[in-house]
C-alpha cells in the first residue's frame, strides 16, 4: 500500500519525482504530496488529494519547487481520511491547513506502513509539548524522530534508530533533516523499498517501475536496516549504527516493460502478455522436456520425505494455491491443506515436521504472506516461496523460491502473474508425484509436460475471441449481482473469476461450489441473475449442468464456459465460451483467460478506471 519515492543528483528532483509517483500510482491513490529542497534552503511541500494529476496540476500552475533532492508519496489511506491535511509529506513542526508551501521544520518525511502503537507514541509526543494537525499515524511517526534528534542531540541514523526500536508496525521511512541538505536517510519494516544509483544520481522508491528509466542498479535495503543516500552514494546501517555492505542487483526488466504498449490499460497489456510470459516461465523450469527443480533448491530427498503440503497466500495466490491443491492431490500421494495467509498466521495447530510451506506472493512483500513464512520457519518446517519479484522479503527468507517470469505487473487486478504462478504450482506437482512415483506418472509424465508446454500457444487462441467476450460484458454492464459456479477445479477457477469482476466493476459477485446452491444460495437468485457456470471437468460436467438448469429454472441467464467439442451446453445455456482442450488438471490455465476479459470489459462498459480500482492496491504490505 502507499508508493515512495526519492531522489537526489544533479537535476531537477520534481519531475523525477512526479513521473516515479505516476509509475507507483497503483499503490495508493486517493492523495499525493511531495517535498523538495534547494540547497540549505527550507523543504517546499505540495499536497493534493485525489489522483496523481491533481498534484501534477498544481506544478503546471507554476508551483514548481526548485532543487536537487526530495521526497514524494501517493496515499492509500489506513489513518484518517483522505485530505491535503492527511496526504504526505508529514513535517515535524506545528503545520496547519492543508501543509502546502515552505516548511521551517528540521524533519520532513514520507512513510508506507503501518504504526500499531502511534496512538501511545502520540501521548508520549504530546507530553513533551508537540502538536498534531492531522489524524495519521505517519505524523507521529516523523515527530518521534524530532524528539529523539532534539532531545540526544545525536544525528539522523541514531534518532530513527531509537525511534525504530519504540516503534511497532511496519514501516518504509524516508525522511529529509534541515541541518542535512542533500541528503536522504531511510529505514525499512516489512514495507518494501528500492534504491537505485548511477555514478551521480541516487533513487529511492517502492517498487521497480519508478526508477527504471533511470537506473538498473538497485539495492533491496533489508529489515530493520537504515541507509545515508546523497548524489551517487549510498551507505547502510543496522540499528547499532555500524555500516553494513550491500551487493548490487541488476534488473534484468527493461523499462517499456512497464509501459502500457499501445494498449489502453495495463490490465488489457497484461492480459496479452500471458503466452509470452507463460511461455518463459515454463522454460525456466522444463529443460529437455524434463522438469529441473535445481535453481529452486528443493531436492528429490527432501520431496521423498514430504508428508504434508500447506500452501498459503492471500487474495488471487490464494486461488492459485486452491487449484493447485486439487492438482497436487489428484497426482501424487500427498495431503494437501490451501490456507489464507491472514488465518495461517494465527492458526494454533501444530505442523508436521516432514512438511512444506508453499508461500505465494506476486510482489514477494505480501505483509501476512510474509509473517506466515516466519512462523513456519520458527516451528523448524522448510518453505518454498513462488514469487515474481527478485530480491523481496519472501524470496530472500524463504529456504526455496521458484520465480514467475511475468515481468513488472502494473494493473491492480493481477492477471499475467496469477496464470505464472499456476504453472509453477502444476509443476511442482508433476515434479512431486515423478519424484514419489504416484499415480500413473511413469506412463504420462511426456504427456504432461507435452500438455503442459501447449498452453500458452493455446491461450493465443483464446485472446482471439475476445470481442465475443466484449459484447457480452456491455450487455451485463449493468446487472447487480453475478454468481460463478462450478465444482473441484472449476470452483477454485469460479473464485479467481469473481475476484477478478468485483474489484474491477464494482458489481456484487460471489463463487460457490455448484453443489452448495441448494444450501442456500440458491434463494438469492431473481429474473436476470447471472450464473455463470465453469465445466472444464469432464467427470463433473453433468452435473455442473444440473445445478446451473436449477438456476435458469428460477429465472437466471446462463452463461458457461467449457472446452470445444462441448457444443450440447448450448442446450441449456444462453451464451457459451469455449476454451481449447487441454488436460483437465490444467484447464484452470486457459478457462481464466475469458473470464479476465469479462471482468475487464465489465469495467470498461461501466467508465471506471480498471488499473485503479478504488479501495485496492497492487501490493498489500499492511494488516
């Protein structure tokens, strides 16, 4: 939640800033301010609320401010309302209105997190004297540095190293000290953050994309460290205060990577990148038409003495997660539990010691992903991270990590990351029952792998038919509730289908197991009502259609998604997808595609901004 930027060099710090903020903007988006200083000159602060154009808006007005080094944020509000009073920069001094204009205050700051203890740091504050102007946390947050830098009389990294220890949350921190023109200093939580150099240049930011017309080079700042960043320079620090070395990593993303291509939203991009990206990420993995686990550190031993498998994730993973559980126990002879991580982490049950941990997470920062992690890690279980983004929290303390190829995913509706990381499920599955020797694998295992490496050229044929797809969306543009439905796999793909359709088109959506309609949900049903209906599953297909004719008995309009050949749906539904035929463990692949551009379409008929939709961000790095 919440995007941060930084920079400091030889040019002009607000446009730099504003074009990362404009990069970041899926992170957070109802505010945006940023701070810049022109030598030993105060901060000049700009707030606007609402989106990023806003505040661009106000520097077109000629409220441009001059200087080489700043800082900038755009908010997903946790604390208070969104306003120029909440939005950031926050400023250590006694600001009043909107906090716009030249601040006189020794700390100007930007943060992304969560401080859970801000209401007992805000009495202490208010003992000693401070006042507070708006209703956040990250306020408290900034005014606590003051009081330690004033009150020691000690320098930037040993006041935010003591009020990092007094603090309970998470937390990117940048924050800009009036005695230390030209200079940044940063301490990170949990939250995540970049920084970037070249020879005379230094970039601070939350994700990738922000920094990557600039510079490759970056450095992951880890938990409960601090950095000094000016033009070109960048030292780190532990909460003790001694220097620490980084290696720098370059990313191997190119900067058009992250642009839009042509197409009118990132989602729709994103959607068309799915053969490619597939396409890589399976031939990371399947070399000589073998699955080669290597690179991810997961050994045949160590599959051999599996007893259990907990997948956990959060939001779209968490489908992923669902659909590969059926495929893992439909191959192998493992049990297998899918766990939201939100739950996972407070769960009191006790783990098999012969274990594993499979985490996903597209952004590698996902906040109770990652406390899940560590929790298996203390009860001494191994744990494999799929994640998408190289250097992140998951991947540097998980014990395995198999990497999706997807590239930068902008688009808040995750949709190319989601499909990468079902082929990494499918095929550690595969790997898993070779290994263990399960099932029929000795027999098909070429027949897998062959299925397997056919999706991507599939799902090319599947983006073909998406005008059909277009013209159904603008018809139900309007409708107030939609149901998915479906059984085994099909009910794991009904779930990712209407996620995919209530954050984006704002319409009431909700998936059931088909066989649970008649427990209940079937009363909610009314003349019109959408069913829609997933039968990908031979062995379940007859009765998917049963329980779908119940609902078109009580008035419902069908619409179904299934595989060509299956052309006697038609005979009871109202509008029918077909999906080319692949085994049915891995239908999920290709069955999603449509139902991504229904919900795309959905949101487009409807005006709405599909990248950005309100409430959401891409990352979610708080509780």
């Amino acid at each position: 939640m919440c995007g941060i930027v930084g920079y400091v060099g030889n040019k002009a710090a607000t446009p730099i800033l504003l074009e990362g903020l404009s990069k970041l903007e899926y992170r957070g988006y109802d505010s945006a301010g940023l701070a810049v200083r022109d030598g030993e000159k105060p901060a000049v602060v700009l707030k606007a609320t609402g989106k990023l154009k806003n505040l661009m808006e106000m520097t077109d007005d000629g409220r441009v401010p001059e200087g080489n080094c700043g800082i900038g944020h755009t908010r997903w509000a946790t604390h208070g309302a969104p306003s120029r009073t909440n939005a950031h920069p926050h400023v250590s001094g006694n600001c009043t209105g909107s906090g716009s204009g030249v601040v006189e205050s020794e700390v100007v700051g930007v943060h992304n997190g969560i401080i859970e203890n801000f209401q007992e740091l805000k009495a202490k504050l208010e003992r000693h004297g401070y006042h507070f102007y708006s209703q956040t946390d990250t306020e408290v947050l900034i005014k606590l540095v003051d009081y330690y830098y004033k009150k020691y009389k000690v320098g930037p990294l040993d006041a935010l190293a003591k009020t990092l220890v007094r603090v309970r949350g998470s937390y990117a921190l940048e924050v800009m000290f009036k005695d230390y023109p030209g200079e940044i200093f940063v301490a990170r939580k949990e939250s995540p953050m970049i920084i970037g150099t070249t020879e005379e240049e230094s970039f601070i930011a939350s994700d990738v994309p922000a920094i990557l017309n600039h510079t490759r080079k970056v450095y992951y700042i880890g938990n409960l460290e601090m950095a000094r960043i000016s033009a070109g320079k960048v030292a780190f620090y532990n909460l003790d205060g001694d220097e620490i070395q980084k290696e720098i990593t370059e990313i191997q993303w190119d900067a058009e990577a992250a642009e839009k291509g042509g197409f009118e939203h990132f989602m729709m991009k994103e959607i068309h990148e799915q053969p490619k990206v597939m396409e890589a990420t399976l031939r990371k993995y399947i070399k000589d038409d073998q699955i080669d686990l290597s690179e991810v550190g997961l050994t045949a031993e160590e599959i051999k003495g599996l007893r259990q498998v907990y997948i956990v994730a959060c939001g779209s993973a968490w489908h992923v997660g669902m659909e590969v559980q059926y495929v893992i126990e439909a191959l192998t002879d493992l049990q297998v539990r899918c766990e939201l991580a939100s739950e996972f982490r407070y769960r009191r049950m006790t783990l098999q010691p012969d274990s594993l941990v499979i985490l996903i997470s597209q952004s590698g920062e996902t906040a109770d992903t990652l406390a899940a992690l560590r929790m298996a890690k203390e009860k001494g279980v191994k744990t494999l991270a799929i994640v998408n983004v190289v250097g992140s929290s998951i991947a540097r303390e998980a014990d395995s990590v198999m990497y999706t190829l997807a590239g930068p995913e902008i688009s808040v509706a995750t949709t190319k990351a989601y499909s990468c990381q079902l082929l990494c499920g499918f095929m550690l599955a595969l790997e898993f029952a070779k290994v263990r020797g399960t099932g029929d694998m000795e027999e098909k295992y070429d027949y897998y792998i062959k299925e397997l490496l056919s999706i991507p050229s599939k799902t090319e044929r599947v983006l073909e038919d998406k005008e059909r797809i277009q013209w159904f969306a603008a018809k139900f543009a309007g409708a107030k509730d939609i149901f998915f439905i479906g059984r085994g796999l099909d009910y794991a793909i009904s779930l990712e289908a209407s996620l995919k359709m209530k954050e984006i088109s704002y319409i009431h959506s909700e998936a059931y197991a088909a066989g649970e309609l008649k427990h209940g949900t079937i009363s909610l049903l009314e003349n019109g009502t959408l069913v829609i209906g997933v039968l990908t599953q031979e062995d379940l297909y007859e009765k998917t259609v049963s329980n779908m004719v119940e609902c078109k008995a009580r008035g419902a309009y069908l619409m179904g998604v299934t595989v060509f050949g299956r052309y006697e749906v038609e005979d009871h539904v109202d509008f029918a997808v077909y999906v080319p035929k692949v085994d049915p463990l891995f239908a999920g692949s290709l069955a999603i595609i449509p139902l991504q551009l229904l919900g795309y379409y959905t949101s487009v008929s409807k005006g709405l901004d599909v990248d950005k939709p309100r409430n959401l961000a891409k990352s979610v790095t708080v509780e």
